[in-house]
C-alpha cells in the first residue's frame, strides 16, 4: 500500500538530497521496488548506490514530470504494436520538453531524462521521450536522417540498390 | 537538432525506434548498416493472426494466406518469391495480408522460405484445407517448432 504523504528522500549522483511524496515515486519501479525490497532507513534511495547518472538538474526535471503525471492510472498501459505511435504526445508534456528548445544542451537534457527514466523505470516518461525523438525521425529524408542522427551511409552502391529495391516492394 | 542515437543503450534505440512510423521505418533502412539491423531485427514477423492454406484455385497448385499482426512492414519476407505475392494493406499502409498461388513443385520451397524467416513465430489460428499428401507431409514440417493456438486440419471447403 502507498501511503502518499510519506515522504521519500533522494540521493543524486551529484550528491544532492530532494525530498519527495510516495505519491510522486509509487510511479518509479526502481524507487519502489528499492524502498520494498532494500527495506531502506528513513526512506532513503540513494540513487548512486546503482550506478545511475541521474544528476540534481535531471532529476528536478523528472520530478516536475512526475508532480504533472502524479494521477495518471498504475500501471502503465503496455502498448501493442498496432498501438504504438507518437502522435499522442499530451500538450502539457510538449511544452514540457519544448521548454529545453531554447537551451544549448537541448539534446544532452533529453537524453540525461531518457536515461533517467529508463533507469528509474518510469514508463510513462520514457515512452513520452522516446516518441519526442521518434517524432524528430518521423517524416524527414533519408539524407535528412542521416544528417540529424550523424551517421554515415556505409552501404556500397549494389547493398544500397537492393534495399531501394525492397523498400519500393514494400511502399507499393 | 543533431540526435547522436547510438549514445544510448541499445535497448532504448530499439524503443525509439519502435515508434517511428512506416514510411520512417523503409528510410531508417537505407540510413546505415546499424539503422538496416534494427529496423529489420524489429521488424521481425512473431505473430500470425490467421494462416490459410489450401489447393489452389488452378489445378496443381497450392495458395498460401497470410494474416499480420503489427504496424510494421514484413521485411522478413523479402526474397525473389515475394514478386509473386499480393498484399494488402490498411489504410496506415500496414501490412495486413499475403496471398500466394505458385505450382506444386515450388509450395516445398515457398514454406520452407517463409519457415526460414519465421524461426520462431506464434500463429493463432491455422487452416489446413488439403487431402494432398505432398500437402500435408510439407505442412508437418512447416509447423514443427512453431506455436499454433489453433488449428483446423480437416477442412474441405472449397478454396
């Protein structure tokens, strides 16, 4: 049972300390199951005893999540094939991300919450991150693609002729 | 934006990837090696909703259907015999379904190569609908190894 005023506090790698609600970690299998089975003192998680980079900057910006997503329905909906899109980004967790546009480390700060969230197992916010780089995947060229996932095409012309090939079976 | 993807473990990739859309999916494919092998690791066919086999409408033929499950494009199907395949798709450009209709001698080699390609698969419902016994020693070995919820082997219904 979760009681929701009980209070958990968090160790960063960083070595900061924050101080949240049960209501807000019940959605943190990592924190959960942590607080369960590690039979922790004073609700303590000291999330760098498990080797997770999880700094003071990420986590605040996992906390704020959470805080916004503390109602949402546990547990987390698993998605079928025929389910998964990236379309149905609630607006709330656009703006969210969108907020991090203006900043420099814009990628850096979504792959540190990407992480954090896969490491907390917070599914709900990993499968939101996840579709927001789908979604920056979704629709562009493969010149395109290569150019913003930095990769090199590393096919010789015959490999390259066979999966047009392929592909062309396959969009008809 | 540049996105440095392969930073992230791989199983993060995978989930990224596996919500980009189809016509994403076929450029991901002409992206790189790496992006080729997961896609189509990811496009792997796990699941038939509905398998259909039978003599075929032409005498001395055999026809195959294949009901899909999943948003993803049957990439494990690719191989110089799906030129004769017809498929259908839905209106996302799913692929939903693959007839077949080839000669009797090629239904040994047609299963076998989509047996190749589905090593381990689960097929939900399976209709059999042949007395051929070349028929029906070929389908034993298609189905070894495979999981098939439900099965009807004795069908005579006209194809």
């Amino acid at each position: 049972r979760i009681y929701p005023l009980m209070r958990v506090t968090l160790t960063t790698s960083d070595g900061a300390s924050v101080t949240v609600s049960r209501q807000l970690t019940k959605h943190s299998g990592f924190i959960e199951k942590a607080i369960t089975d590690m039979a922790v003192d004073d609700n303590a998680v000291p999330l760098s005893a498990v080797a997770v980079d999880v700094d003071d900057a990420t986590l605040k910006l996992v906390i704020e999540w959470l805080t916004e997503h503390r109602d949402d329905a546990l547990p987390y909906p698993e998605k079928t094939d025929e389910e998964r899109r990236a379309d149905d980004i609630p607006a709330w967790d656009q703006a969210f991300v969108q907020k991090w546009d203006t900043k420099e480390d814009q990628q850096q700060t979504l792959y540190a919450v990407i992480t954090a969230a896969d490491k907390l197992d917070i599914k709900g916010l990993l499968d939101m991150t996840c579709k927001t780089l789908a979604n920056k995947i979704n629709g562009k060229t493969v010149e395109e693609m290569r150019e913003i996932l930095q990769l090199e095409c590393d096919f010789t012309e015959e490999e390259l002729a066979e999966i047009r090939k392929e592909n062309a079976w396959c969009e008809n | 934006m540049a996105i440095e993807l392969l930073e992230l473990p791989f199983e993060m990739v995978t989930e990224i990837v596996n919500h980009v859309d189809y016509k994403g999916l076929l450029a991901l494919r002409e992206v790189c090696q790496l992006t080729k092998e997961i896609v189509d690791e990811l496009c792997k066919i796990t699941f038939i909703h509905h398998l259909y086999f039978a003599n075929g409408r032409l005498y001395n033929t055999g026809s195959i259907c294949l009901t899909l499950d999943g948003s993803r494009p049957p990439f494990a199907l690719y191989s110089d015999i799906t030129k004769e395949w017809v498929w259908t798709v839905d209106t996302k450009g799913t692929c939903k379904k693959i007839d077949v209709s080839v000669q009797k001698e090629q239904v040994s080699n047609l299963l076998e190569d989509i047996r190749s390609k589905i090593p381990q698969c689960t097929i939900d419902s399976l209709v059999f609908n042949s007395q051929d016994e070349l028929y029906v020693s070929l389908f034993e070995s298609f189905l070894e190894g495979l999981t098939v919820n439900k099965s009807c082997l004795d069908v005579y219904t006209e194809w």
